[in-house]
C-alpha cells in the first residue's frame, strides 16, 4: 500500500509540472498600458504551440499576460501583450512558458514602458526570443535604392551609391532587432535621422543590453571614369562570370598579360601574371575594376562585381 501511494504521489507530481503557469495581473492596479503584438521565437525557431504562454514582468512583479491566438491569413500565432504600470520607464523584461517540453524560459527582450505605446503588427510582428540578435536586418541611406552586403561572419556593411554621390552627409536608414543603444564615435544615431560623414569607414556600436557589437560601413562610389577608355577598346577583351565569386575568367586575351585589380576608390587590392583567369575568392564583396596589360603593351580596364 504504502509503495502505491508513492507512486501515485509521484504521478501527481508530474501531472502539476505539464501545466502552464499560474500568470494573473489585475489591469486595475495601474494607471497605464502599452501594447506588443509579436510572435515568439526560440533558440531561432517561431513557437506554434497554442498552449504556450507569455509574461511580461518589471522585477518579480508580473506586469502582463497572454494566450497566442492564430490568425489564418498569415498562418502564425501571435501574442497581443498589454503590459501595465503606474510610471513611465520602468524596464520590462519577459518570460514564456513553452508548451512545447513544458519549461518556463527568460527571454533576451528588455523594454522601457512608455505609456499607449504600441510595438509590433501583424505584418511586421515584434520578435520575443531567447537568443541573442548580433547582426543588421537592414541597412541603406535615404534618398538611395542602392541594396547594401551585409556580412554577419565580418560584422561587416558595403554599400555602393552612383557616381558623383556626396558622401559627407548621408543619413542611414536600419534595422538592427531589439538594440537599445546605436552609438557613432560616442553620439547617439537615430535610424532615419542621424547624418554622418563616410568618406571613410564609419564603426557603429551596438548595445543589446548584454553585449556590445561594432560595426563597419564601407561605402564607396561608381566611377566609370576610372577607366580611362572608350567603349569600343573595353569591347575587345570580356570577363565572366560578372558578379564573380571564386575566378574571373578573360576571354579574348592574346597571350600572357599583366593584371592589376582595384577597389572601387581606385585603390590596388591584387596583382599578378594573368593567363586565363584570376583568383577572387578572398575579396570582399563589392565593386572592382581589373586592369589588364598586355603582351602588346594595350591597357584595358572594366568593371566588375564581386559577389
């Protein structure tokens, strides 16, 4: 008997744990609230468990609760988090009861309250997560359609803006998910907003909260003028692939020749005998342009893309 009812103790034990939390707040206990919709994302994978909960809390004390509820025109769960205080600027931090393998986790978020504020959509879900977010979303300047490389392994951004481009004053426009703090040389950036001089390599720095991240922004401008020749010279020498990501093959060479590759600022990067290609795997992506002379002392220089 006495062996029975250790086991059914245990059993009731077990029962307890694969419930989710017990998470109450009484919105009358506050005088404001701000709003998130978002989905939740753990160790990188969007949670799809109807059972799974969220808690927003300011120290120990819960602050807000929420069910995810499907929306079949986009077939994701989402959570609309009301998160409630009596004064602005309280730091909110989160938990989520993942039904999954029923374990409660603290998530990587923190957020300032700010009162009727409303963070996060439908279409462009605020992302809860476990993890930590080291690299860009996006990156671009106003006024520009130019599509920046962003390299996560380098922390690393390159840009390429048309010619004549003024690059002393351009405003960048960013996402990088949950950065509480974008510093340039100690002054604070607002996405959109904040101008600033990359006729040289600027550094951003990027605080989570947890960590810190820099950042470097290349940007360099077209210049066809580099070339130095008509379209009819460039015509008799062809390179391929262009983009180009391990070799760059020339067709049409007559012999040997002479190489030079230079970065987009005219700058030499690579040179070397050429036969019938050159070795590009270690450049970074962006513009070059490769200047061939060859065995009849004949320069010819084009543009090319690294990928």
């Amino acid at each position: 008997m006495k062996y029975i009812l250790i086991i059914f103790t245990l059993a009731l034990s077990f029962g307890a744990l694969a419930q989710a939390p017990d998470w109450q707040v009484n919105p009358a206990d506050y005088e404001y609230s701000m709003t998130f919709t978002g989905i939740v994302s753990v160790d990188t994978v969007e949670n799809i468990n109807a059972g799974s909960q969220i808690a927003a809390w300011v120290g120990n004390e819960l602050r807000g609760t929420s069910d995810p509820i499907y929306v079949s025109a986009t077939g994701r769960y989402y959570y609309q988090l009301l998160v409630y205080a009596n004064t602005s600027g309280e730091v909110v931090t989160f938990s989520f009861y993942n039904a999954d393998n029923d374990q409660v986790i603290d998530l990587e978020n923190t957020e300032a309250f700010i009162s009727d504020k409303n963070t996060g959509s439908f279409s462009d879900p605020y992302i809860f997560r476990n993890w930590e977010n080291t690299t860009f979303n996006s990156f671009s300047f106003v006024g520009f359609d130019a599509e920046a490389t962003i390299n996560a392994s380098t922390q690393q951004i390159t840009i390429t803006l048309p010619e004549n481009t003024n690059v002393t004053n351009l405003v960048a426009e960013y996402q990088f998910d949950h950065a509480i703090s974008v510093q340039v040389d100690g002054t604070e950036q607002e996405s959109g907003v904040t101008a600033n001089n990359f006729t040289s390599q600027v550094k951003y720095d990027i605080s989570t909260g947890t960590h810190i991240y820099t950042w470097t922004v290349k940007v360099s401008v077209e210049n066809t003028a580099i070339t130095g020749l008509s379209k009819k010279q460039e015509a008799q020498l062809i390179i391929y692939p262009n983009p180009a990501s391990d070799a760059l093959y020339v067709k049409n060479l007559d012999g040997t020749a002479e190489y030079e590759i230079l970065d987009s600022f005219g700058k030499l990067v690579m040179n070397g005998k050429l036969t019938h290609y050159v070795n590009v795997q270690g450049l970074t992506p962006g513009i070059y342009f490769i200047k061939v002379n060859t065995a009849y002392h004949e320069v010819r220089m084009m543009k090319w893309v690294k990928n």
